[in-house]
C-alpha cells in the first residue's frame, strides 16, 4: 500500500476515535417497543451499545446459513449518515473484525422507510461473499 493512503487511514482512524466515544453496553427491556418492529423469526438481545453519536440494537436472526446478527443503528440526534467507515467501525466493535456484514437495498414491496436508521447484518463466522472488493474469490 503507498505511503500516503496509509497514512491517510491512519489520520482518519485517530480522528474517527476522537469524536466517535468508548461504547456503553445497557440492558434494555423485553417490552422494549423496537421488539414490536422485529421481523418473524429474528430473536430480540437485551443488548444495547451506546456512544457519544450512536445507538446499536441488536436481533439474532436463524438462517439456513447460520446466525446472523442483525444491527439497528441510529444516530442520537436522529440525524442521517452515510459513513462507511462509522459502520465499518461499529460491526468491528460490537460484534468482530473477523466477521462480514451486508447493508441491504430492498426491492420496493419490501422497503421500510420511517426512520434514519440504518441495519447492517453480519454474516455467520468464517462465512465469505462470493465477490469482493479486494479481488476475486
């Protein structure tokens, strides 16, 4: 890799932590009302990540392929983001770096649309995509 993209990384990974804070774990309620958006099959944690900007739910989803985790993430302020690397950071941090995820854009009888909110699911351990941006697998 150059020089200067590492480098680069490496200036947007230090500014990343200065404004993103450590996470929190809560415990939140059985009755929670986000149970009551929770898909057939997916099962509800009681887990809860907060940080300074963000608020990660989770649900374990049981797939042919094996268990997913599927995350809720908002932002505080309810505003909308579009920063790959705050998602990349937030799978890395609760769940793993070792693990994939997908963002999902459903065809339109499908789309749910009534927050800033945005779901990431990750993907069973050691499970790989048949494509990637790193080359061919």
């Amino acid at each position: 890799m150059p020089k200067n993209r590492k480098r680069s990384q490496k200036s947007q990974i230090r500014r990343l932590a200065k404004t993103f804070g450590q996470w929190e774990r809560r415990i939140i309620s059985i009755d929670h009302p986000m149970r009551a958006a929770l898909p057939p099959g997916e099962r509800w944690r009681p887990d809860n990540y907060l940080n300074n900007r963000y608020s990660v739910q989770i649900s374990d989803v049981t797939t042919v392929g094996g268990e997913i985790v599927h995350l809720w993430i908002r932002r505080h302020d309810g505003a909308p983001t579009r920063s790959w690397a705050d998602f990349q950071r937030i799978k890395n941090e609760v769940v793993s770096p070792d693990r994939t995820a997908v963002e999902v854009f459903p065809a339109v009888d499908e789309l749910v649309d009534s927050a800033n909110m945005y779901h990431l699911w990750v993907l069973p351990a050691g499970f790989r995509l048949p494509f990637a941006l790193a080359g061919a697998r």
